[in-house]
C-alpha cells in the first residue's frame, strides 16, 4: 500500500453560519489540496466533510497517516463510530447521532484505508494545517461574497430547522492566481495527480 499524509481542518464563522473545509494530502514529493464550502453548517461538520473529502480524493487504498487538530473527528472516528452502529445510529443516551449523515459516509470511506488517526495542535504552527486553516478560511470568505446577507440569513434559519442537513455549496478552489495558492511551498496539484 501506498504511504500517504493528510492535515484537514474545518471551520464556520458563526457556528451555525458560513463554513469552510479544506485538505492537504501529500505523497512522497506529491501534493494535493482541496477545500470547499457551504453557507449554512457547522464547525463540526465541516470538519467532518474535511475528513471524508480527503479519503474520497484517494483513488487506491492507502495507508493513511490522518492529522486533525478536531478531537470530535479523531475520538468519533476511532472510538465512539463502532458504538453508534452497534445501537444503530443512536448514542449511549438513546438520541440520535449528530450528522450522522457525515458520520455513516466517512465510515464508509475508511473501510478502504489502513488509517492512523493523529491529533495537532491548532494555530502551533504546523505547515499543513495552517494551510488547512487559510484555505477554510478563503472558501468562507469566498460564500460572504458570494451570497447577500439576507441570502445567507434565509439559508442559515433553513439550515436550522433541519436535521443539520447541508444547505450548501462545493466552491471551487482558489485559482492559481489567487494570493492564498501563493502561501504553497511547491507546486499544487493540477487535479490530475493520483496521489493513490
């Protein structure tokens, strides 16, 4: 199996509010980011569609060094998953799963990886996730400018009254010339690396 290193970091300015995803993953010399965004989410589920992203983005199983700087993402997965199934979806409590939506798919996409979940301090300095972090932040900052105030009240109060369901969007990734790439030591993938 191949090796590879993925950083992912979510974040939401609101919390419910506007949110960002993004991921480096890397391969040898290799590198890859990806990020997105949706106008009415979580913190918790943007870094739970960080995870999940990233894993989907691998094209072969891999084994799979995992940093996070989200204890929600690193104990969900390793620890708390198997008992959430095992009581179908349900907590120690008996209440449904919190995005369980996000939960079931990043299960699914473990299945194919030989995964090793680690924790990172956030904002310590460590070069891909603060990455992470900026990306995340240009995808939210990039769904202020794309929506009015208004819009995004009206997505944020429909977002609410679901079952945490995404009102979102994929936006794309900076391009290339766009200041946030230039932060980048090397060369970003042109989307057409497989990294596995």
């Amino acid at each position: 199996m191949k090796r590879v290193t993925i950083f992912s970091d979510g974040g939401c300015s609101g919390n419910p509010g506007p949110g960002g995803w993004a991921a480096v993953l890397r391969y040898g010399e290799k590198f890859k980011e990806i990020s997105g965004g949706e106008p009415a989410t979580t913190n918790n589920r943007m870094e739970l569609r960080a995870a999940l992203e990233a894993l989907n983005a691998l094209r072969e199983p891999c084994e799979v060094e995992f940093y996070t700087d989200s204890e929600y993402l690193r104990e969900g997965i390793s620890k708390w998953v198997a008992g959430w199934k095992a009581r179908n979806w349900r907590t120690a409590a008996k209440a449904p799963v919190k995005n369980d939506d996000l939960w079931r798919a990043l299960d699914n996409a473990t299945k194919r990886h030989r995964i090793t979940w680690r924790w990172v301090k956030a904002h310590a300095g460590t070069r891909d996730n603060e990455r992470c972090d900026v990306l995340a932040a240009h995808q939210m900052a990039q769904i202020r400018k794309q929506y009015s105030r208004e819009q995004l009240k009206t997505l944020l109060n429909q977002f609410k009254t679901t079952t945490n369901q995404p009102a979102g969007v994929n936006l794309p990734p900076p391009s290339p010339s766009d200041p946030v790439q230039k932060i980048s030591t090397g060369q970003p993938s042109n989307g057409n690396l497989v990294l596995c």
